[in-house]
C-alpha cells in the first residue's frame, strides 16, 4: 500500500513487477488484486465454476508454490515498492460488497511519493490521507513529519499506517507509532496496521501478533485501529476472524464493488487503484474511498477516540497572601500574572484527578518543578478528597508518608512524587508552601511552578521533565500544566522589564509631563512639565535600623539637579522635609552613581513604608533613575563629600570638601568664608597695623588670626628688658623711665678702678664698688697699698693716716691727719661708669674705654701736682 514507484506508467501499460514465490501462497500476484486477477490472465472466466480446466492449472501453480517454497526473509525497503505484495490464494471470500451510498475520496502516500504539495492536492477534491510512519522498525519514512504536518494545514483529515513486518516484535513496531503520533499529533483517523506479508511466517504466528499490535495500540492511544489487507491474503496468511470488529481497510484494485475476507461482513475504506494521479503529486498514488459522506467521514472520526483506560489531568494554582490581590501589579508585562513581594510565602497546589467513571489509574506519579532561586519550596502535605469527590474536601492521604516522596521540609526545587492509585473520579493534591526568595523583575520571565504526569500505569509515560517526550499516551495530550509569577522587592527597583509600562508601582504627580521605562537603557524616565514635580514608589517595606543608606543611579540633562529624596514611615506617614535629604544629581547626560546617607536624618526610624523623588524645582528636562537601592549604609551623600550636611553647588555649600564651611556655620579667623555668605573672616580686623611691648621693647606689626581662629593677633614679637639707665628710655621695659635717677651711674655689685690724687707713690690708681642704688664706694687704696686718699660726699679730701685717724673740716674742707697734708689744691674725684658689653654702652667692666679714660684723668691729675709743686 502506497508503495507505487514515483515513475509508474499506467497499468495498462505497465510491464509487472518483480515477484517472488513465497511458501503458503503464489507471489506473482498484485499485492490487492482479487482472486480474478492473477498474472497469467485478467479474464475473471478462468476461474469459474465451468472452466475445470483452468481451475485445474491454478490448483498445479499452487502446489508447485507450496513444494518448492521461497526466502522468507524481509525484503529492503527499496525492494518493498514491488516484492511482498498482497498475494493471493484461492479462498473462501465475501464477493462484491458494495458501499451503503456515498462515498469520499481519498488517497494515502509514503516516501515514495516524493515532495507533496498539499494545496494541489486539496484543489484535487482529496478529503483524507492516510500517511506512513514507518515500515517496521528499521526504517521511518523521511517524508512523514513533512507530510502529516502540510496536510493538517491545509485541513485534510490525516491517518497514520505502519507497514506490518510480521518477524518483528510487534510491540516494538506498535511503540514506534505511537511515539511518532505523541510527538506530532494524533491526527483525526485511527491509526493503520498494514497487513500484506507473512516475512516467512507462520498464519498463526502472523495472527498472533497482528493481534498483538492491535491491542498494544489500543490500550496506549485509547482508539481501535484500523485493518489494512487483501481478501486472499487474509484468508490464506492469516486465517483468523479474531479481529472483525476492527475497521477494515481493503485493497482491491477495481471501481466497483470489492471482495472481503469472509471474516467482515463490510468495509470501511477501499484502496481501489494503484496507480492514480492527483494534482499536486509527481507519479502514481494509491487512490481510496470511504464508505460514506464527508459529513460521516468526520462524525466517525470525531467519536472513535473511546478510552478504556483512566482519564487523569494535571492542574497548577496558586494562591495569593490572604488580603492581597493577585495582580497588584497590573501594569506592562506583569499584567494578569500573581504579584508577590520578596519574602513572602504563598501557596501553590498541585492537583491531579482521574475523571474516569470506571477505572482506577494506578501507580500515578508527578514531577513537579520551582523556578529557583526565585521560587522555594519550604513544605508540602499530600491530600485527597476521597470519598467526597468534590475538590473540595480534603484530608491527608496515604501517599503523604511515602517514603519514597522528598522530605517534606524543604524539599528539593525538582522533584518527582508518587501519589499511589486513584478511584474513578477521585483527586489529590499536593499543598506546597512556598517562599518569594528573589526579586524577579528582568531577572527571569515571571518564574513558573511547573507539574506534569510522570507515569501511569499502562496508560500514560514515562515523561522524567518538563519537556521530555512521551512513550506511552493515551491521554490525547501532554499532560502538564503551570502557574507564573512576578517577585517585586520593597526595598530596592531596578526597572528592568520589558515593556515601556513596567514602572514597579512607581507614578508621578504635581507637573510630570511623562513616565515610563526606558526599555534601552533600563530606567524610570521622568520628564519635568514645569514647577516642583515628583515620582513616588509603590508600597515600601524598609527597616530604618538596618537600612540607613540610599543607592541610585541616575541620568539628567541640563546642568546639575538639587534633588530630593522624602520618605514616610508606618509611625508618621505626612510627607515634609522634616524626613527628606538632599544630594545633587550630575547634569552632563551620563549615567552616575549616587548615594544618600539617611542615617542622620531624624525621623529615618522604623519601618519606612513609602518613598519619594523630587528630582528638581523646576524644569522640562529628562531625569532618568535606573535604579534605587536601599543598603546598611554609605559613606557620604552625593553633592555632600564633606558631610556637614549642605551641599555643593547648586546647593548652598561654599567649599564641599571642608566640614567646617557651610550655610549656619560660625565665621571663624581662619581665612576661609565658614557661614558661606560671601566673605572671608568676617567681623575680624585682618591686616591693621600693631604694637607690642612698651619702652624699649616696644615692637611693630600686623594683626592676623588666632591659632584657634578666636580672635586676631599682633604678629610682632616684643623686645627684650634691660637695666634701666639714665637715657630717657625705659630700658626696662616697666613703663617707668629712669626711675632710679640719673645718679645711679653704676650696676651694683660690679668694681672698678678709681684714682687716689695723693696717694703714696705707685698706689695713685685705687679700687671701688658699685653699691646698692647704683652709687660708688669711696676709692681704696688697691691691695697692697698704705694709705688711701678717700672722696667724700662733699667732694672735700680725707687723708687717712696709718692709724685710720680723720679730722672733719665741718663740711668747708678736709681736715689735716697724721702724716701730714697732701696738698694745696682740691683732688679730683674720678667717678667711671662701667657696664656689662650686652647693655648697650660701647665697653663693660672689662673693656678698653673706661682704662683709657683713667688714663687720661690720672695724667690731669699729675699735671696738677706738679703745678701745685
């Protein structure tokens, strides 16, 4: 069937094909020609009931076929197209069974038809076709897939048939069919088993598993096959009525009616050429009927689907946390998916039911699959509502304690769960907690909780994932079904979605001229509209104490923005600038990382529940935020390096690197403008000239600033005091000049030289000392001298006789003394004044000046003498 070489001629022309002689049966013999159709002629006369002569030839070709036997051997599918075919052997058939009205055209194909184009092939008036999947195991027709998908598009109902090798395991054959029709489609016909060569096989072998493949194909896709064969064939191959209740598919080559075997008492479909030709198809093509209208053609095909088996379903729900909508975040891409906040645990239930209404499905299985790490399963229980039946009803079922389930904390992101056997119309649940571990936003799309059957015992698997491919099914479909989510953190938004509305519960108010996600460059994008406009998040869930700074990434245009972050918190939700920060956004387009430091602002205390942006007084530019994060903590507030709390430009702070300059700060000496208002030090005198000191320590110079910037002080450093002389200066420095009177001519305690006028030879240079008040001691005679001429207060002369008598000359004169007078002439009193080198006077007590004027005096005073003398 459907084997037809692409390059047949007609078959009224065409020479026939290579035959073989087979062991039970003549294979010279046209695959579906009826018993009036062997090769030696096409007169039907030869085998009436009146022609012994030629039924006796017939009855001696037929045992010649038996006695000398063939290769019982599969032929290659090259070799298929023309050895094996419905041979025949005379028999007891059903003759002439004419279909009950109408009937419906169609065709059936394999590879051997080449590339199909279907439209043509719909324009031809083609209704159905049934398609090859495979002959045998060893070899899958390559144009199926092509095939079975082309002409479903173009609404031709499609049946499946498997070229039957009888000296295969029939069950191997029956799961490669089935396996193509779960991976690609059903179709709307039964599937075909095609019965046409006995491969060296016994009939009852033939029959056995003929019969086998039937039921294995039954019981896995839940519909009664079809039965492809020839009368002769069948009653002499087969020789089993065991399957008369299955659909029959005849080949008989002839456009009336055709013969069956004996075992049928009808038809469904007859292939009644080989070598046809539609429109659309290169070469010959099998052409076919159903017995029936188009409109019964699809009724019966829409009710020959009638499972025997379990009928069981999959279904994913989740449920929100109580008193929170699902979809609280209806906006862009999260519309219609469950909305979760980061953190909260919700419940996801698993449910699986047998909506049979008399089988049990046994040994039932189920995978079931979180999307982490933004889904996490924490727990599960396993209910059903036996013997409610109501979905409705629930207690804790037997498969809970499975001890061949996970653990029941905690258990595993992917897992598989055996729920044991199920009652017609009974279902169980699985009841999973689980927890909202991440934020999902452009991290994932929406995370899934997936479940699917696994296994079902004889019915439906084994399917070990998600999207793993089905042996057995009987359910129609894959069985799985899921549950999406978004994750949305209260703590940190970083505008990722996908779609221009995905704004995370972010709106605008006052004069926002525009809000939406920046799908490019991943950003809230605000466009000013004029005075004071702002941008405030959805619900926050902020822990003030463990939370003390702000992370931002922000983009603005023309120039740097003074912005402002406010927020509320679940003790005082009134917006003010009481609990609000400022920092200064950077104008030059590029993206820039921020941050603001909340901890020292007073009312960031308690669980912070909403937050909102101002990001600036005034204009139209655009001010994108790519991301706002909430963090322990930041080092300082953008615009704010110094962290004294005012900001840089435009901001009011002068100098953003010292902490001691900003608006309200104490103006200090110190050469900088520390309250910001313009001018530097402020209120102190800086450059006046000064003086220090008094007297002769007196010194000039200009005020300047305090070391600790308090005050002003003068920069000169006052002179040193000295002893206090009769100069009109206070060399003394204690506001008093020569206080001590100018007599005081001398350092106390200091010595020196005097001369004594009449004093013995060689003793005329005498020695005093400087008493207290600066005044000399009378002049002595120097050691070793006798005695000494000694200068009174009044000037007059004492001489001292060796026994130290004196005589006053009551203040007119000196008085004579033993040893007789000095002289007639008045002596002369030498007072020197000696200072010490560092006093200021040229000389000390030691230095050249004083000797050089005793000197002198003592020459004066010689000279005297000798006038005198």
């Amino acid at each position: 069937m459907a084997r037809s070489s692409p390059t047949a001629t007609p078959r009224a022309a065409r020479a026939p094909p290579p035959r073989r002689v087979k062991p039970s049966h003549l294979g010279f013999l046209t695959r579906s020609a009826p018993w009036y159709r062997l090769g030696m002629t096409t007169d039907p006369r030869l085998y009436s009931p009146g022609s012994r002569p030629r039924a006796a030839l017939v009855a001696a070709l037929l045992a010649l076929a038996t006695a000398t036997g063939a290769c019982a051997d599969a032929p290659a599918e090259d070799e298929a197209m023309h050895a094996g075919a419905l041979d025949v052997l005379a028999a007891a058939v059903t003759s002439g069974v004419c279909p009950s009205g109408s009937t419906t055209f169609g065709i059936d194909v394999s590879k051997w038809q080449g590339t199909i184009n279907w439209a043509s092939v719909k324009s031809a008036g083609v209704k159905f076709a049934i398609i090859r999947v495979s002959d045998g195991t060893g070899y899958s027709d390559s144009q199926f897939t092509a095939n079975w998908s082309n002409a479903k598009a173009q609404g031709i109902l499609r049946g499946a048939y498997q070229f039957f090798r009888s000296n295969q395991d029939p069950i191997a054959q029956a799961d490669l069919l089935i396996s193509r029709l779960n991976t690609y489609g059903r179709g709307e016909l039964p599937p075909v088993i095609d019965v046409e060569t006995t491969d060296g096989q016994s009939p009852a072998t033939v029959a056995s598993r003929v019969g086998q493949w039937l039921n294995r194909v039954k019981s896995q896709l839940g519909v009664t096959p079809i039965v492809y064969t020839g009368s002769y064939f069948w009653e002499s191959n087969v020789q089993s009525s065991a399957y008369s209740s299955y659909p029959l598919w005849i080949a008989h080559w002839t456009s009336g009616c055709p013969t069956i075997p004996s075992a049928w008492s009808g038809w469904k479909f007859h292939q009644y050429s080989d070598s046809g030709s539609v429109s659309g198809i290169s070469g010959a093509v099998d052409l076919n009927r159903f017995n029936g209208s188009l409109s019964q053609l699809q009724a019966w095909a829409g009710t020959t689907v009638t499972p025997t088996g379990p009928k069981v379903s999959i279904d994913v729900r989740t449920a929100s946390p109580s008193g929170q909508a699902a979809d609280f975040r209806p906006e862009g891409s999260s519309s219609g998916i469950l909305d979760l906040y980061e953190g909260q645990t919700f419940t996801s239930d698993v449910l699986v039911t047998n909506a049979a209404t008399a089988a049990v499905a046994t040994s039932v299985h189920v995978g079931v699959w979180f999307e982490s790490p933004w889904l996490i399963p924490a727990s599960y229980t396993i209910y059903t509502d036996w013997p409610h039946k109501d979905k409705a009803t629930w207690s804790v079922n037997d498969a809970n304690g499975n001890t061949a389930n996970p653990a029941h904390t905690n258990p595993p992101a992917s897992a598989k769960y055996e729920l044991y056997a199920f009652s017609p119309g009974e279902t169980k649940m699985i009841r999973f907690s689980v927890r909202a571990a991440q934020y999902s936003i452009g991290a994932v799309d929406h995370p899934d909780v997936r479940s699917w059957v696994w296994h079902v015992a004889n019915w439906y698997g084994e399917q070990t994932s998600w999207n793993d491919a089905v042996e057995t099914n009987n359910a129609g479909t894959i069985l799985r079904d899921y549950w999406q989510h978004d994750v949305f953190a209260r703590d940190r938004w970083t505008f990722e979605g996908p779609n221009a509305a995905d704004t995370e519960g972010w709106g605008g108010g006052h004069s926002l001229a525009a809000l939406a996600v920046n799908t490019t460059d991943h950003a809230l994008a605000l466009q000013m509209g004029g005075s004071d406009p702002y941008v405030k998040s959805g619900p926050a869930l902020i822990d003030a104490a463990q939370k003390k700074g702000v992370k931002l990434r922000v983009r603005t245009f023309g120039g740097d923005k003074l912005s402002q972050l406010y927020f509320v918190t679940a003790a005082d939700g009134a917006w003010n600038d009481a609990k609000a920060k400022r920092f200064i956004a950077p104008g030059d387009g590029a993206f820039h990382a921020l941050t603001v430091d909340m901890s020292d602002v007073p009312g960031w205390a308690g669980t912070v529940t909403q937050l909102r942006l101002d990001p600036s007084a005034s204009g139209t530019d655009w001010y994108d935020l790519d991301e706002l994060t909430t963090v322990a903590s930041v080092a300082e507030t953008s615009g704010d390096a110094d962290g004294d709390g005012a900001l840089a430009a435009p901001g009011p702070d002068c100098d953003d690197g010292d902490a001691a300059v900003g608006p309200g700060r104490a103006e200090v000496c110190d050469g900088r403008d520390n309250d910001c208002n313009g001018t530097v030090d402020d209120g102190f005198d800086i450059g006046g000239a000064c003086t220090v000191g008094v007297g002769g320590c007196a010194a000039l110079g200009t005020w300047e600033c305090s070391a600790d910037g308090a005050a002003t002080v003068c920069d000169a450093e006052a002179l040193a005091p000295r002893t206090e002389v009769c100069n009109g200066v206070d060399d003394d420095c204690d506001g008093t000049t020569d206080e001590d009177g100018c007599g005081a001519i001398c350092l106390p305690g200091v010595t020196g030289p005097c001369v004594l006028l009449d004093a013995p030879a060689g003793c005329e240079i005498g020695v005093r000392a400087c008493v207290a008040g600066g005044g000399w001691s009378d002049c002595e005679l120097a050691p070793g001298c006798g005695t000494a001429v000694v200068a009174d207060e009044d000037e007059g002369d004492v001489v001292e006789g060796a026994d130290g008598a004196t005589t006053a000359d009551g203040g007119g004169g000196d008085a004579s003394v033993d040893g007789g007078a000095v002289g007639g002439g008045p002596l002369i009193d030498v007072h020197l004044v000696t200072r010490r080198a560092d006093e200021g006077c040229a000389g000390g007590a030691g230095g050249a000046t004083p000797w050089l004027l005793l000197g002198a005096l003592l020459g004066l005073a010689i000279l005297r003498r000798r006038r005198r003398a």
